[in-house]
C-alpha cells in the first residue's frame, strides 16, 4: 500500500511540475545545496546583505505550517504572527522577512529582508526535491524562474495587486493556475515529508 502511495503521490507531483510547477529554463545546473552562497542562486539581488540564509532544512511538511485558505505559510524568523496577518488580511498586506509561502510540497516562495530585490519585492522563488528524507533545493533565484511551458513565476506573481504583495489567490488579479483545486489538495495531503 505503501509502494502505491509512493507511486501515486511521485505521478501526481510531477504532473503539476509539468503543469504549473517553476524550474529554470536555462542549462543552469541543479542547485549544489552543500555548497551555495548567494551569489551562485540570486539574479538580480540589489543587497547581498539583505539575504536570509535558506537550506534544504528550511521547508518542512506542509501539516507543520499554518493553513491559510488552501495554501501555507510559516516564518524562518519566528515572526509566525506577523505572517499570518498579512495571510489573512482581507484588504492585503506586505508579508514580513522570513515569511514562507507554500501551494504544494514542491515549491515555495520566501520574503528576504527588504531591499534585497525591489523588483521582487523581496521574494525569492524555490523548485524543490521531497522526499521521506526531506526537502532539497532543486533550482532558487528571482525573476528567471520559469515553468516548463515557459511561463515565469515572478512574471505570474507580478499580476497580484500591489496590496497583495505578490501572493496570488482567486481574487488577486493573477492568473489562474492549470491545475484543479482537487490535484492541489490531494498533492497537499500527499506531503511525502510528513510520513
């Protein structure tokens, strides 16, 4: 039973990797997570200094964040509250540094401190790896970050209106996802990382 979860959950997320998931489209190599520094995942980074510091051990099963509307979010620098007022506000709002944000297990986005990409509005764009084992950063960066149709993460994100600082919901002025809500949630539950 197990084998077929496996085999059923590993379907199911490369479907929406194909679908609607980020990867670069350039011949960039798969990000060496044992040896990263910002300047090797970053383009576009206005303050170097402004980075905070993201590793595999910074995603986590989606059950372990906070729910908010179908997707999650946490903070990496314990400002849990403040992210979850900017989730659920309902005139928007600009998330805090740390914020994490997160549809399904195999991507995320995280809020840098400010001034570390206006462009982005601080947000750095994440493919992952998960597994039993954990997460694994496949491929980061800002405003390169694409999907295998060509269609580019932030370029997506950028519709969201300003107050929402980027987070695309139903209402938010981004375009909608390939995907059905029903694949989103049953990816969701399939979390590998939270057996």
């Amino acid at each position: 039973m197990l084998l077929l979860k496996g085999i059923i959950n590993t379907s199911i997320c490369s479907w929406l990797l194909v679908c609607g998931g980020c990867m670069m489209a350039s011949d960039v190599e798969d990000v060496d997570t044992d040896n990263v520094t910002s300047t090797d995942v970053e383009v576009g980074v206005t303050d170097l200094s402004k980075t905070i510091p993201v590793t595999n051990d910074s995603f986590v099963c989606l059950k372990k964040m906070y729910p908010v509307r179908g997707f999650f979010v946490a903070n990496l620098l314990g400002r849990l509250d403040d992210t979850v007022s900017a989730a659920m506000s309902q005139e928007g709002a600009t998330y805090p540094p740390g914020s994490v944000v997160q549809l399904i297990p195999a991507e995320a986005m995280i809020k840098h401190h400010k001034g570390w990409n206006t462009k982005t509005n601080d947000w750095e764009f994440f493919e992952l790896n998960v597994s039993e084992e954990g997460s694994e950063i496949k491929v980061r960066g800002t405003t390169q970050v694409v999907n295998k149709f060509g269609g580019n993460c932030f370029e997506c994100h950028q519709k969201a209106e300003p107050q929402w600082d980027l987070i695309c919901e139903d209402n938010h002025g981004c375009d909608s996802l390939p995907i059905p809500d029903f694949v989103i949630r049953w990816t969701q539950r399939g979390d590998p990382r939270c057996d």
